[in-house]
C-alpha cells in the first residue's frame, strides 16, 4: 500500500486562486484544472480568505499578510508569557 505525501502550498498561490475566481470570475473548476489543483482546496482558501477578511483567524494558515502577522505575534505573546511564568 502506497502513502500520498499530502501537497503543501504558499500563500502567494493561494491568494492568486482566490483573485481568479474572486476578481476575473474564473470558476472553480477551471481554475481548479487549470491549475492541477483539486476544487475542495480551492473552495477552502476561498472559504479562509472570506474568514480572514471579516476579521477572524479562520481554520488553518493564514492567507492575507495581516492574519500571518497576528498569528506570529500571537505566538510571541504566549512565548513571553511562558517566560514569564518561568521566573
């Protein structure tokens, strides 16, 4: 029986597949054969970004550069804090 190494991609990408069909009104299927990019991937990072854009922090890595940034200073806090409670 053979493993499927699950596929990792940027930001940067899945930002663009979000312009796609967000912006130029690709579908998601074209965009998603296009792309060789399976459609419930691309139906997640469109559900993430729309998260992201109301605020929230969404499921899974952040998309937009400003939910990368809480999400680093949220992990500083909890660091400081850790570091806190050590003394």
């Amino acid at each position: 029986m053979t493993t499927r190494k699950r596929r990792a991609f940027e930001p940067n990408l899945k930002l663009e597949v979000v312009r796609l069909i967000n912006e130029q009104g690709q579908s998601v299927q074209n965009v998603s054969e296009s792309m060789g990019i399976v459609q419930t991937a691309n139906r997640r990072w469109l559900q993430q970004y729309s998260t992201e854009r109301n605020g929230q922090p969404g499921i899974g890595k952040p998309l937009t550069a400003e939910q990368q940034r809480i999400r680093q200073m949220e992990l500083e806090n909890q660091q400081l804090r850790q570091d806190v409670t050590i003394f």
